[in-house]
C-alpha cells in the first residue's frame, strides 16, 4: 500500500470513526495539528474529533466493548459532552495546516485555541475537551 493510499485511508477511517454524518458532509472536512504534531483535529461539518499521539497521564480503562485503541481519541459534537473515541486510526496528520499556539479555530459552532499548554475545545453548549501530553480532561 503506498503512503498515498494509506493517507486516504487515514481518512476515511477517520470519516467512519467521527459518525454517520461524515459521508454526508465529506466536502466540509477540515484537518489541522498543533505545532508539536502531538495534538490533530479533523471536522466532518457535524462533529470534530482530536486525538492524541503520545501522552504521559494514565490511560482510563478500556471498555469490554473496545478492541481497537483506547483513551487518546476524542469526539465533540455540536452539542452535548465530549467523550472518548474506541479507534483504530488517527486525526494527527502532520502534513495538514499547522494552529499556532496563541490562535483559534473556529467552524460550525466549534472552537478550539491553541496554546503551549495545550488545546481547548468547546461547541455550541460550552462542553468540550483540554488535550495535551500531561492531560486530557472532558468538560
């Protein structure tokens, strides 16, 4: 398989991963990582999921439920909790456009800031999620 082909593969997974309405809104995807490639997001027009690469914390417990893996993917939707995502791919694609530390991304009733500290994201609700390599805490 070339890395072209698992690239968009990568992708796609990650449009299954994220939820139903990804294919619907394939034409909306949005990537981006913050500028140590630990942190990467990807928006389908519904839902935004960001993963972490490499952490320090420990990791929840895996659900029975979960053969793939656990505890450093997470999903958002327009409203509602965050939580964590049972994946077997990954939102980190080093190549898509770099947030910088000190700016924001905004779409769709999503924000999310960049900062040495980490990344905060929260939907229209005010719930979200605080990612980085010492902690990731669901509000």
């Amino acid at each position: 398989m070339s890395i072209r082909t698992l690239g968009v593969a990568l992708i796609g997974a990650a449009l299954l991963s994220i939820g139903p309405a990804a294919s619907a809104n394939a034409g909306s995807l949005a990537f981006f990582h913050l500028p140590s490639k630990n942190i990467g997001c990807v928006y389908d027009g519904s839902s935004l999921r960001c993963d972490v690469n490499q952490f320090t914390n420990p990791r929840p417990p895996r659900p029975k439920s979960c053969d793939l893996d656990w505890g450093n993917a997470f999903n958002l939707r327009a409203t509602g909790h965050a939580g964590r995502l049972c994946v077997g791919d990954t939102a980190v694609d080093p190549r898509s456009p770099t947030l910088g530390y000190g700016k924001t991304w905004s779409r769709g009733g999503f924000t999310c800031k960049a900062s040495t500290a980490g990344l905060r994201c929260t939907n229209r609700s005010g719930h979200g999620f605080f990612l980085s390599r010492s902690s990731q805490r669901l509000f």
